[in-house]
C-alpha cells in the first residue's frame, strides 16, 4: 500500500511494510516450548514486548501473543508452530492481511495520539504494546522508543484511524 506519509518538524505518520503477524493463544507454562519454534523468548507479562532482528513478541492478554517476524519467514514459521502442535497445544492464527501498521514519530507522537487514545502514554514503556482503542477502532499500540510508535489496526478501521491521525498532525502544525 502506498500510503501517503504526513510529515511536520514535530511529527511524522507514516504506513509501515508488510510484515508476517500472528497471534498466538496458549497456556503460559508452555512458552518456552514456542518460544523454541519462534526463536525468540516470548516475554511473560502482560505489556511486555521483546525483539531479536525481524522477530518480535509482545503479550497482549494473561494467554495471547502477537507476534511480528518477517514477511518471508511466515511459512516457515507456521511450520515450525505445526511441528509442536501435537506435545505443546495452541492456537496461532495468520493475521498478516488482516491489519497495517501506522508509524508515529516525533517530538509531538505523544500529543497527537493523545487525539484519540483515553490511555495515558506517557507512562507506557519502551518496548511495551497495548490493546486500546484509537476513537472507537480497536488497536494495539507499540512504543518503539520515546518519540516511536505503531499502530497495528485492522484493514476496515485503516481509513478511519489513518485519516484521523493526518487531520490531528496538521492541526498540530498550525498551532491548534
């Protein structure tokens, strides 16, 4: 998708590449078991996020993960997932086609989400993810650094959520 990038000295939205995501349901006692199959230690608290290269898991619920790799590892790593399904039950579902992912970035990232997420950003870690709400869209916020976000969002609210946060950036821009 060639989404246009809304860029201002205090902030930048962009649309991120593709990449493979899944979400993942299984008992937290046999993570370490799909945490060999991901080659990744998927982290153990809710919010949590941890990345190795292209790899990356973040809790969202007491037995759910999302999970972020490559977009060319997606087989690979349904395989992987399929070879441990007899010893280790789970449920990981494709959902790569089902979302994007919007960037926020800039000194003002914080104030422009602040537009449509009740949540208090400012005390969300580096590296962590959230499951909120952006106006009424359901999304999981990433925090990529202190000025980074993402905002995973399904394909249907992509208009809704993308078109509000350009209307806010150049709102910002003007001083409103």
């Amino acid at each position: 998708m060639n989404a246009p990038v809304t860029s201002f000295d205090a902030v930048s939205v962009s649309v991120l590449p593709p990449v493979a995501r899944f979400n993942l349901r299984i008992a937290p006692a046999d993570l370490a078991t799909v945490s060999k199959a991901f080659g990744l230690t998927l982290p153990t608290k809710i919010g949590q996020g941890e990345q190795n290269g292209d790899r990356a898991a973040y809790c969202i619920g007491p037995d759910e993960w999302l999970l972020h790799a490559a977009e060319a590892d997606q087989h690979a790593i349904v395989a992987a997932f399929n070879a441990v399904r007899e010893k280790t039950p789970h449920s990981l579902v494709v959902i790569s086609d089902r979302e994007l992912t919007i960037s926020v970035t800039g000194p003002a990232a914080l104030d422009l989400l602040s537009v449509a997420c009740p949540l208090d950003l400012s005390r969300m870690a580096n590296g962590s993810a959230k499951r909120t709400v952006f106006d009424y869209a359901q999304v999981v916020l990433i925090r990529d650094g202190e000025d980074a976000f993402r905002i995973e969002v399904w394909r249907s609210f992509f208009p809704h959520v993308h078109g509000l946060l350009e209307i806010a950036a150049r709102e910002l821009a003007i001083g409103l």
